[in-house]
C-alpha cells in the first residue's frame, strides 16, 4: 500500500514515534519529522530529525506523507494547512502484522493501521484515520474520514462511524450503530446505542454526557 518514495511524518509525538517504529517495520526510510512545536525542532528519533514546521513539506515535495496526530480534529486542521500549500502524496501505512485483506478492504490515503489489528469483510475505510494496536473492525463496517481509533477497539459488525469520530481504548461497539460526525466514545465505555453529532458517551452501557463543539469545515 506505499510506494517507494521516502516516508515524512508529520507529528513528532509519541503516536509519531510509534510510526516510525511502523514504517520501519515495512522497510521505509522514514526522511525526518514535521511539526510545529518550536521546541522539538532539530530533535531526533532513531534515525530521523525534526526537519522543521509543517508548511514546510513543500521542500520534501518528493516524498510521501502521513499525519501521525491522535486528534481527529487537530489532524484535518494540519490536512488543510497542507493541502493549501500544495498537492501533498499521502502514504497508507498497515503495520504487516495487522490482518488487512486488499480484495475485502477500501483504504483511503494518509490512513494507518497498527500491529495486531483485524479488519474483515466489506470493510470502507476513509482518508487519514488512524485505527491503533490491537483493534477488531468487523463486517460492513464503514469509517468515515478523519476518524481515531485508539487501542484494543472492538467494533461489531454494520457498524457506521462518521467524520471525526474519536474512539476511546477498550470501549466496545454493538452490532449495527452508528456515531455521527464529531461524537466520541470515552475509553472503556460499551456503546449500546447510536450517538448523535458531536455528542461524547462514557460508561457501560455508555450514556451521554456532554456536547462538543461542532466540527470546522
């Protein structure tokens, strides 16, 4: 799923390092790291360095992207700023230990999927969403763009998960829902019912308990 061209991450976090780790699992040459934190510039990890902020991608127009920052919200914002610059190539990232079959799984761009995750049948999964360690994602499910899974996620089968979604780690999701734009699942909450648009649930059986603000176009 990734050419041969060189790897920048863009996010210099510990998500960041945990896809350097990734991408050298697949055997790519990770060039350096993007962000925006003024503190971390110059800095190093493995083999790589902080090459600077991330309007500078355009000076590494000759490599491959991906946006390794755990909030939904955030990493459309950083998308945008990217995208107004130029015409960025993003890289899908699947970790060789995680069980994605090309014939029964649509991957968008700029999306990564981590070790020990399982994605099974007429699975459509958007642009840049992040699906973490240990995740089950069953049949007819369909992710939306933009969407965080965190680790040891399970999701049951006809599931659907809008734009934005933030899923929490451990929390589990019954047959057949559905979470819609900008909602999000507290860690370790079992999702028994649909959520409505920026709302966040917590608990088990997870309840509401409080709205988000909408998300920016």
């Amino acid at each position: 799923m990734v050419m041969s061209k060189q790897l920048v991450i863009v996010g210099f976090s510990g998500f960041g390092k945990e896809v350097y780790w990734l991408a050298s699992r697949l055997g790519l040459r990770v060039r350096g790291f993007l962000d925006d934190n003024t503190d971390v510039q110059g800095q190093t990890f493995g083999a790589a360095e902080v090459l600077g902020k991330v309007s500078e991608w355009v000076n590494y127009s000759d490599c491959q992207f991906v946006i390794a920052v755990g909030n939904p919200r955030v990493r459309h914002v950083i998308y945008k700023k990217m995208i107004s610059l130029g015409a960025p190539v993003f890289a899908c990232l699947v970790d060789p230990s995680a069980i994605v079959q090309a014939a029964d799984v649509q991957l968008g761009p700029g999306s990564i999927v981590c070790a020990g995750t399982i994605c099974t049948v007429d699975v459509v999964i958007g642009s840049h969403v992040i699906i973490n360690l240990n995740c089950t994602v069953g049949h007819e499910v369909v992710i939306g763009d933009f969407v965080t899974v965190a680790p040891m996620v399970a999701i049951s089968g006809n599931v659907t998960i809008a734009a934005h979604v933030e899923i929490g780690t451990g929390s589990s999701i019954r047959q057949g829902l559905s979470l819609e734009t900008g909602s999000m699942l507290g860690m370790g909450s079992v999702l028994t019912k649909d959520i409505k648009e920026n709302m966040v649930f917590l608990g088990n059986p997870a309840r509401a308990y409080k709205m988000l603000s909408a998300v920016e176009a």
